[in-house]
C-alpha cells in the first residue's frame, strides 16, 4: 500500500543501531521521523488510508503506538485507547497476561472504554514476536469488541509476529518489512 517513494524515505531516515539494546540485536530508531513534519504527515496518511471507514477505535500499545496511533485515530475522527504496561493506569482497569521470553507481563485498558461491538484497530511501531500485541488483541475481545486491524511502521518478518495475529482474522498492515 504505501508508496516505493514513502518507503525509500523512511528507509534513508531511519537508523540501523547494532547491538542495542544487547549484542546480536539490530535496533531500527525512528525517532529521526519526528525531526521531518512532512515525513511524519505522509507516514500519518499512509496509516489512514489503510484504516479509512473499517474502525471506530484506535487502540495503541505503550509507548511507541502512540507516535502514530493518536494522529490515524484524529484523522479519522474516532478514539483513541491507550494500552499500558500494568500499574500505569487509575482502576478500573481490564489486564491481560502474556510470555516473554524470560518471564511474564502485563498490559491494562481502562475499564469501560472500549465498547462491545466496536471494531479496533490496534496499533503499535513494531511487529517482532507479536507477544504484546496479540495480547492486546485478548484485551479487546474480553471487552466484546472485535479487532479487525493491525497496523505497525515496521514488521519484521523473520520474528513471526504476524502469524501469532492471524487467528484474529483482521488485516494486518506494516509500511516497512524487514
């Protein structure tokens, strides 16, 4: 969907940091998109037009999927739902469990928020392994809404995230794949 001029751009700003967090890992940093308005504004309206007339709710995973997530979610006119690690939000709250690899987490959502029947796209900067936000995609559906799009800046292919996600049946879109 998004343009071979849109991904050439992003691919020329975002920088490639070995070894961080840990040796072996390569890092994408995208905070340089922040320092270009109009880079931001087509990443923006790429997001947009993936999820034009299909959602009536942006859910985005903390802390990243709010970069992107509450600009597509104003620009399309409906809410925005945050999605935060346990302890972070005021009860009353709905948790979700997942696995990491060392250990477990927790993500929560303000009680009442999402409504039943509504359906969400879940956003967040980075597909890897697809743990948290297939999570968050549990959390939607405890609440009687149906996700029925995922979108991410970036997806990175040999992690498997995306086929974690399929069992939901929604779309799942990233402008970049590695």
């Amino acid at each position: 969907m998004a343009s071979e001029e849109l991904i050439k751009r992003l691919e020329a700003t975002i920088e490639n940091i070995p070894d961080f967090p840990i040796p072996g890992i390569q890092f994408k940093d995208i905070s340089p998109i922040f320092l270009d308005p109009k880079l931001y504004e087509d990443v923006i309206g790429d997001l947009v037009k993936f999820s034009r007339g299909k959602v009536d709710a942006v859910c985005g995973i903390e802390s990243r999927g709010y970069l992107f997530g509450i600009a597509v979610a104003v620009a399309l006119d409906v809410p925005f739902i945050l999605i935060r690690k346990k302890g972070k939000l005021p009860p009353p709250v709905i948790s979700e469990k997942y696995d990491l690899e060392y250990g477990s987490a927790e993500i929560e959502t303000r009680e009442g928020q999402i409504k039943k029947g509504q359906k969400i796209l879940i956003h967040d900067d980075l597909l890897a392994t697809g743990g948290t936000t297939e999570a968050a995609a549990k959390l939607v559906q405890k609440q009687g809404a149906d996700v029925v799009q995922f979108s991410f800046l970036i997806g990175l292919k040999d992690l498997n995230g995306e086929e974690k996600l399929r069992k939901f049946g929604a779309d799942i879109y990233s402008i970049l794949q590695y």
